[in-house]
C-alpha cells in the first residue's frame, strides 16, 4: 500500500523526508511509472492523472489545495475519499490577501490610483471601519479565518453559509432564502466559496444589483463564481466601486479580458494564497494518521455536495 505524490517536484524532498521519519512504514513514490497501480492506496495530486482508474485500492484523493472542484467532472473510484487541503500556511496567507484587498477597498486604493494615472489630487471622504460593512461568502476554514483577521479593525462583519453558523461578533446568515439580507449589509462583499454547482455564476447581476451602492468586491473563491459582464456593466453603472479579482475563468486570464484594463478592477494571478509545503505535509501526515486510526479526516469533502 503506497502513498503516490504526483505534484509538487520542488516539495518531493521535504516530504520524502517527513515521510521517512514519521511513516517509515509506509512506502512513499513519485513516479506514477514505477509502480503497481492496484498498490495506490493514497494520492497527493491537483488534478487527476491519466492512471487513475486503475488505482482500484485507492482509499483516499488528497487534494494539494483547498479547492476540489477540479475533481468534480472526474470518474473517481466510487470508495475513494476526497480531502480537501486543510493547513495553516495556506489559512494565514489568505487572512494576509483579504485583509490587505479588504482594507484597499475600504480606504479607495483603487480610486486613487485611478487618479494618480491622472495627476488627479482629489481626496474623497474618510470612514473609519467601524462605519463600513464587509460580508464574507462562505464561512468555513478560510472565510471563518478572514473574518478573524478583519474583526480588530472594527468593520461591521457579516457571513453566509449553507448551513447555520454561529460566530461571536459576526451576524450570520444561511441559504438561499436569506441571501438578500445578507448582500444588502456589505459594503465590501469577500467571496470564499467553493465552486459547485449551486455557486457557478453566484457573482452576477442579480448578487450585484442587490449590494449597497458603490460596494467593492474581493473575489477569490473560483473564476468560474463570476459573471464578468456583469462585473463590468456594474461597475460602469457606478453600482460597484472597485473589484480585486484573484480567480479568474480560464486561467491564466487572456490579454483580452476587459477585466485587465478596467480601471478599478486589481487583477492577481490566482495568489491570494497558496498550500505551503512545510505545514502541508504535517497536515497530510495527521490525515494518514487518522486514516489509519479509523477518525474522519481533516477536511474530509461530501462529494454529493461537492465540497
Ligand atoms: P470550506 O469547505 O471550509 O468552506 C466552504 C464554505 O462555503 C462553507 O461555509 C459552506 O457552507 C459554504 N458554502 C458552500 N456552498 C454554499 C452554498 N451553496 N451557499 C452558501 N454557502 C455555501 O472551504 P475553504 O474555506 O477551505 O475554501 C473555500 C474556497 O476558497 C475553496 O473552495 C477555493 O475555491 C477558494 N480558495 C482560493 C484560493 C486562492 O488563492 N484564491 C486559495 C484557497 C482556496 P457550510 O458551512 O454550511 O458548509
Ligand atoms: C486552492 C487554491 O484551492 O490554491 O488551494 O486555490
């Protein structure tokens, strides 16, 4: 029973040697080719290798990122368990990202530059964080961490969920049903959903026209979220402010997406966080672990719901 990494080659080392030291008992390839399919019981990958539906043993898909849609139109060995990444690198980088794009939309980054392209000295109103509203699509590891982030700043938090939540000093909201209270209280709207098929396209005109006037959006959940016309034809309308676009539909975004020349949209390439390689393979070890222990594992996915 083996453990294939197929990703990564610059972290092959530092989890070789974690392997060895913590499961010495388990025998630990990188190379797809020099193995028996039928002994791939565990597989460290981001998408799915061409082999894959002769892993008939695979026990569990670990995802190197926290996304998983990649694995949704996917023939996955029906047993097979799917894991999201769960590690705190990549957690305290995206609270690093949507802090700094939560407090540029809040004091008008994006306006200024516009005006500093123009030689423009025009100052706009001050409003401390306690006067502006930021909602956070999707309250679980990382929405849940960025709202800890934001909360010393003072802004009025707000999320929505699925299901219930209950976070202390964060109004909560769920389902579809209370979608409109929640948009109609962010002034700065962070989107952190998974992508599935309820959430495709989630970031569109009826989302935008029911948001505050002149709100801003920080979108990192997935490209595919986004209607990008709808993003433009609001924010030339004056509805939205200004966006920061970290996902995009496809990737790497084409030079001839609007998207790169408006002027209040801050494109980035898929960066507002990443897996670090010295917390992941700590995180993966502890799944192996409670793999082997017969616990749920950490960021185990329901792959009815897709995430
Ligand atoms: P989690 O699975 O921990 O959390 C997902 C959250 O989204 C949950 O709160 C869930 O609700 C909510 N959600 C899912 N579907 C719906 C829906 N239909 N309606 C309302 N809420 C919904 O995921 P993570 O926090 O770990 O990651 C979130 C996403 O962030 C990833 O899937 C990926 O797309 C993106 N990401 C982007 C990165 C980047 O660099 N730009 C880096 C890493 C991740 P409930 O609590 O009820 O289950
Ligand atoms: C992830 C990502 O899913 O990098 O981890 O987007």
């Amino acid at each position: 029973m083996t453990f294939l990494m197929n990703a990564r080659p610059e972290w092959h080392d530092l989890f070789r040697t974690a392997f060895a030291e913590h499961l010495p008992e388990l025998p630990f390839v990188t190379d797809v080719h020099s193995i028996d399919p039928a002994q791939v019981r565990y597989l460290f990958t981001w998408d799915v290798p061409e082999q894959l539906e002769s892993f008939e043993n695979l026990a569990v898909l670990f995802s190197t990122g926290a996304g998983v849609d990649q694995f949704s139109a996917q023939r996955l060995p029906a047993e097979a368990q799917v894991v999201r990444m769960v590690e705190d690198g990549l957690t305290r980088m995206m609270q690093e990202f949507v802090t700094m794009a939560v407090l540029a939309a809040h004091r008008d980054l994006p306006y200024y530059l516009e005006q500093q392209s123009k030689q423009n000295w025009a100052p706009l109103p001050l409003r401390p964080a306690w006067d502006r509203r930021v909602g956070v699509m999707g309250l679980g590891v990382l929405g849940t961490a960025v709202l800890s982030s934001l909360a010393p700043f003072g802004f009025a938090l707000r999320g929505w969920s699925r299901s219930p939540r209950d976070l202390p000093g964060v109004a909560c909201f769920n389902g579809t049903d209370s979608l409109p209270d929640f948009l109609a209280g962010c002034d700065v709207l962070v989107c952190l959903l998974p992508l599935t098929e309820e959430t495709r396209g989630i970031l569109g005109e009826a989302t935008f026209a029911q948001l505050p006037a002149q709100a801003a959006l920080v979108h990192v959940g997935r490209g595919g979220h986004l209607e990008v016309p709808a993003l433009l034809a609001a924010l030339d309308q004056g509805r939205l402010s200004s966006a920061f676009v970290d996902v995009t539909e496809p990737e790497p975004l084409p030079p001839e997406s609007p998207l790169w020349r408006h002027p209040r949209v801050i494109v980035t390439p898929h960066i507002a966080s990443d897996t670090l390689g010295e917390t992941a393979v700590q995180s993966v070890i502890a799944n192996l672990r409670r793999h082997a222990a017969g616990v749920p594992l950490e960021g185990a996915v329901d792959r009815s719901r897709g995430y």
